[in-house]
C-alpha cells in the first residue's frame, strides 16, 4: 500500500507542475475521460480531451505544497486521496489554503484520476490541524 501512496501522491503534485498543466497529452495520461472535478470556485468542470490547465504562454510557475497526504482504500482498484495544499505564491490569502480529495481508479495498467474536489480553507484551519497530527 505504500507504493501506491507514492505513486498517487506523485501523480497529484504531477498536476500542480507548469509542464503538466500545459500538455494536453500529459493530462490526458492522469486524468480518466470521464474525468469530473467540483472545483474550489464553485464550478463544476469536466474534463474533454485536448484540454490544458494552463495556457502555453504563462510563464508563472505553480509553487504548491502537499501536506498531509493519506489514501483509503475504497475498493481493490479504488483509492480516496485525501490532503491540504498551501499555494505559496497566491497572494490572495483566501485562495491560499485548500483542502483536496481525489478518487483514482486503477484501469487499463495505469491509475488515473476520476473525481476531484478543493474546497477552500483558512490559514487558521489548516496549521491549526497540522500542529495537532
């Protein structure tokens, strides 16, 4: 199980790099077709091939940090994600702070993401949970 920790928490911080997020193949590798996620803003989004999450043109380079990284097993094939991210170069200090869960589904040799869901936090929240772990 820990393997399969490491593989998906590397394929989560995959998603918040500038390389991946602009490469319609490499997302497309990650994310399954029927990919939906309900995103912190409040849209719901789902996902068509060819899309890209950050235009080729922007330069800014994302400077995220995953903490408190857990999975559950759901099934033999299907793993809940579950973490908080801090966005270190987001100025706006409420979209700063984010609680995350994923469900990954293991199919075709590969996991890929199904569902994914940031719901915004406060700063308070989330360091006040990390000093108590």
């Amino acid at each position: 199980m820990n393997y399969i920790k490491e593989h998906i928490l590397e394929l989560e911080n995959n998603l918040l790099k500038s390389e991946v997020r602009k490469s319609a193949q490499k997302i497309n590798d990650i994310l399954a077709d029927d990919f939906i996620e309900f995103c912190s803003s409040g849209i719901e989004y789902h996902y068509e091939k060819g899309d890209i999450h950050q235009d080729q043109d922007d330069d800014t380079t994302l400077q995220c940090e995953i903490l408190d990284f857990n999975i559950k097993e759901l099934s033999k094939d299907c793993i809940l994600a579950m973490y908080k991210v801090i966005k270190h170069n987001e100025i706006d200090e409420n979209k700063k702070y984010s609680l995350r869960s994923s469900i990954w589904k293991y199919c075709d040799g590969k996991w890929k993401m199904f569902f994914h869901q940031g719901t915004l936090s406060c700063k308070f929240e989330i360091e006040n949970k990390l000093l108590h772990n």
